[in-house]
C-alpha cells in the first residue's frame, strides 16, 4: 500500500466516530469526497474504494439513530427536485439505451437522496457556512492543482479533473471552478482575518488560471459572466473594474496564441468542427425530444450510435451534447426541461427579498 493511500484511508477512518457523533460531519463528508476526489489523486488501493458511498451510507445511519429532525421541508425548490427525481425514474421505463440507464439512473437518484438530506441537515447558518467552506476548499484544491501548471507553462498546461470522476472533462471542470468563484468571493467578504482574506484571494487567482488551463470555451464565456456579475455587484464597481482591465491585458499576454485561437472559435463556430459537433449533438437532443415528446429518450441515448446519426444525418459521429438544457431535453423531454428551469425561479424571488 503507498502512503498515500495509507493516509486518505487513516483520514477517511478517524472521521467515522465522528460522524456517529454528529451526521453533520458526514455530509460535509461526503461533499467532500464527492468534489475533491482524493481517492483519485492517489496511488494503491484507494484509489477504487468507494469512499463516497460509505461515507453517504454512514451519513444516512447516523442521521437516523440521531436526535437530528426528520422531516423535511417540503419549499417549492425541493418539491420541484422531487418531482424531477420522480419523473426521470419514469423516462427511464422507456430509454432509447435501457442496458445502461439503469446505471446513470442510479447515480442521477444518489445525486438526488444526498441532496435532500443536505436539506434536512444544514438548517442553520453556521452550518451553511460550513458547507460553503468545504465546497470552496475542495474546488479550490482542484483550482491550485491545476493553477499552478497552467502558470509555470505559461498557458500551455491542459487542465483535467480528478481521472474516473464527474469532473474529469475539461469542460465540468471549468463549470465547478466558475461555479465556486462567487462562493470564494462570498468568504472573503464574511472573513475578517486578512491572512485568510489572502489565501482566498489566492484561491480565487489559481482558479481563474485553471479556468483558462482547460481551454474550454463555456468555461471563458462562464468566467467572463461571474466576473462582469461580481463586478456589477461590488461596492467598489470602479477599482474592480480598473483591476479587472489590468488582469485582462496580462492574460492577453500570458496566454499562448492556439488558445486565442480556440477562443475566437466561438465568435466563427462555422469553422471549428468541434463547434459544429456541438450544434449537431443539441440538434439531436432536440430532434430527439420532438419524436418523444413525453419521455424523451432516457440517460445518455447519444449512446445509440444508429438514432443518433438518423436524427442528425450530417453528423461525422455521435457526440455528447454538453449542455445541461439540451441534455435534460433529450434525455426526460421537454416536461423534465420545464421542471428544472422552474427550478431557478423560487430562487430569484429568494435574491429579491433579499436584496430588499
């Protein structure tokens, strides 16, 4: 056994009687293992344990043998999750691939059980601030790790995550990091420890440089959003502003020209097949979701070489449709799409009140 392993497996070993001390610390946990991956940065047998099942597993005995509350409560964001969980389990009855989507249903359903008892547990705001930190960590990790190359090789380092894990694309990889940034900045403002300000601050800088290692274009145009958003944002909109400018005219430098190149792709997407392999692959979630219109076509049922290029005649070959819309289109209909952009809207009223 390495050490490595030998260490995550100590850490993973001393957490579980605190976990039966309090489930709280499982879920963090968990969400732990499941966004940092150690076991998948590691060398020897760890490296396939299943660490966030037993941990999720341990999470949820804990939680029932506890004092913790029971119920949960049932806001209108959770009763859309639970009717999309629902739902999706009904697609799945009538998949295009049903000798696999069985096992993209499982994880989409453990996805979805985690995340209610997240909802259980974290009720106070002590505990939502630890939540935050541990994602925040956990990405951020992810974001020096990759950071870090993509500086020393002066742009040319392509950034990939944790191998065997849902962030190993390049492209979730940049979703996750752009998704953490407004989290990072969030902590910074609520930290009053200026040593802790600087190493978020250095968090936030490694992790826009991992952005820009994948070289994924959803990734730039994302990063491009959250920074005009936290900018627009900010109390001090114009110092940002200025800093920003600065930052953008030093990466213009810093970043070799084949990722410029990349870049402007997105402006002449006629040209670049991987842009057009893209419009394909949403062509055919759309298409597909027309010809089913109530149950779609199950998980993944790109994976149906034969109904992918009947539905897209023109395409060189059958493609992921990455894009979270096009793929909830295609794969649970366009009532699924409905349920998950229903999602949001609880949401922004939440954002008005508080801004209010």
């Amino acid at each position: 056994m390495t050490l490595s392993s030998l260490f995550l497996l100590v850490c993973i070993l001393i957490l579980v009687p605190l976990i039966f001390i309090s489930p709280v610390v499982g879920l963090y946990s968990y969400h732990w293992i499941s966004l940092l991956n150690p076991h998948r940065l590691v060398y020897g047998p760890a490296y396939f344990f299943p660490f966030a099942m037993v941990l999720a597993g341990l999470t949820i005995g804990s939680w029932l043998i506890s004092a913790e509350q029971k119920k949960i409560t049932f806001t209108a964001p959770v009763i859309i999750l639970l009717i999309f969980a629902l739902w999706v389990t009904f697609t799945s009855f009538f998949a295009q691939v049903p000798e696999s989507v069985w096992t993209y249903w499982g994880r989409a359903e453990k996805t979805f059980l985690m995340t209610f008892i997240t909802v259980i547990l974290v009720t106070s705001r002590e505990r939502i601030h630890a939540l935050v930190w541990i994602l925040v960590l956990s990405v951020g990790v992810l974001g020096i790790r990759s950071g870090i190359p993509t500086i020393v090789s002066v742009g040319s380092h392509h950034a990939y995550g944790p191998p065997q894990s849902f962030i190993t694309d390049n492209n979730a990889l940049a979703l996750v990091l752009v998704m953490t940034l407004p989290m990072i900045r969030y902590l910074y403002l609520e930290t009053q420890n200026k040593w802790i300000r600087y190493g978020l601050l250095g968090i936030f800088t490694l992790a826009v440089f991992a952005i820009i290692g994948t070289t994924s274009r959803g990734g730039f145009l994302g990063l491009v959003a959250v920074g005009t958003a936290l900018v627009w944002k900010s109390r001090q909109r114009v110092t940002i502003f200025f800093l920003v400018i600065v930052f953008g005219a030093a990466l213009a430098v810093f970043v070799p020209q084949k990722w410029v190149d990349r870049m402007e792709t997105i402006e002449n997407y006629e040209e670049d097949a991987s842009a057009m392999g893209r419009l394909n692959a949403w062509t055919f979630g759309y298409r597909l979701a027309r010809e089913n219109p109530l149950t779609g076509g199950g998980f993944r049922p790109y994976l149906d070489s034969d109904l992918y290029m009947r539905l897209v005649p023109d395409a060189l070959r059958p493609r992921s449709l990455h894009s979270i819309y096009f793929e909830v289109l295609a794969d649970h209909a366009l009532s699924a799409l409905g349920y998950s952009l229903r999602f949001y809207s609880p949401h922004g009223r939440l954002l008005q009140r508080c801004a209010s």
